[in-house]
C-alpha cells in the first residue's frame, strides 16, 4: 500500500491570489550570480524597487535571504535606500 504524504494542499494551506487579504508578500533577494551575470548591482536595485513598491502600497514585506551575513548586508542596502 502506498503511503500517505501529507501535502500542503491536504493540509489546508493554499497560495491566496494577490488581491486576496493575506497577512504578508515575501520576497527573495537575489543572490546567485549566475542568474544575474554581472549585474549584481541591477538585480539588488530591482530588489529594493521591488520592496519600496510593496511597502509603499501598505502590505508588510518579509524577505527570504542565504545567510545570516546576507542579511545584514540587506538590512544596509533596503535602509540607505531608505526601503525599510
């Protein structure tokens, strides 16, 4: 007999539509630079656009990064761009 996995789904959780209430939009940062050859610098300006235009709308923004080196490395860039 197989066995049972329990799934998301099966267990009531759902991907909400965008204009459905939900409690917050997470977000990743970019971090592997093969997806963004050279071009670090755009990939973390359209983060930060990204998380401004979010935040500005009123919605509660979490962002997934690596490590926690990253992290602070992100909470200095979203705040001199004053995203946070």
């Amino acid at each position: 007999m197989a066995r049972q996995i329990a799934t998301p789904r099966k267990v009531g959780y759902r991907m909400p539509a965008e204009w459905e209430p939900h409690e917050a939009t997470w977000l990743a940062w970019p971090h592997e630079s093969s997806d963004w050859p050279g071009e670090s610098f755009r990939a973390h300006s359209v983060a930060v656009w990204r998380n401004r235009t979010v935040a500005g709308a009123g919605r509660r923004v979490r962002i997934l990064w690596r490590t926690a080196d990253a992290e602070q490395s992100v909470r200095r860039v979203l705040k001199k761009c004053q995203a946070i």
